[in-house]
C-alpha cells in the first residue's frame, strides 16, 4: 500500500477587526470545504476515517492559531494542521487592529493500492 494525495482544496478567510487568526483561518478552511462534495475514501472502498487530511495555514502570525480549533472543524479523517508565515495582515487607517487574511491548502490522501 502506499499513501498518494488525492486532492487539493484552497481556501481564503479574514477577520476584519479583531486581529484573530484563528477566526480567519477557520474561515478559510470552511471555504475550502465548502468547494467539495467528493466522496473520495468511498471511491476507493475506504471508510472516511482513513483519510489524511494535511491543512496549510498561512497567516502572517502562525503562533497565534490553536490548532485544535481547526482540527476540530473537520467531522472525520486523521487531521494534521501546519500554521506558516504567510497570508496577510492589512493596516488601518484608523490605526486598529489590521484585517487578518488566512490562506489554506487543504490536502487529502488515502493508502491505496499501487498500480503496478
């Protein structure tokens, strides 16, 4: 058996006053899930908790995200959350807190057979 990625989703969320980059990037992932209705551990005979399901967070603070909060967003699959630099934080004119904007990969593989 040998474990492949099987699909790639990209998300995209902001908190626009409160600096939470939780918020935001939970935002992002119910973006990203929100663009897929496969069923893909049924295609390949798989129960849906076998899935491997990799999150990419990009946020300009990736300490700031608890990461339970994402995983917990996710009803099924072995879920692992990667916070990173990235994403963007957008100044205020008015001098608050910036606009936090979150991006996200969402990567889902299974253990599957190798063609041979």
């Amino acid at each position: 058996m040998t474990v492949k990625r099987l699909l790639t989703e990209f998300g995209m969320g902001s908190s626009l006053r409160r600096q939470d980059y939780t918020e935001a990037a939970s935002r992002a992932v119910r973006d990203a899930l929100w663009h897929n209705s496969i069923n893909l551990a049924e295609l390949f005979g798989k129960d849906k908790s076998e899935m491997i399901i990799i999150v990419d967070v990009a946020v300009q603070q990736p300490d700031q995200i608890d990461v339970g909060t994402l995983t917990a967003i996710f009803p099924y699959g072995q879920v692992t959350v990667d916070p990173v630099k990235g994403g963007l934080d957008v100044p205020r004119d008015d001098g608050g807190n910036p606009t936090v904007i979150a991006n996200i990969a969402i990567s889902v593989a299974l253990d599957v057979e190798d063609a041979a």
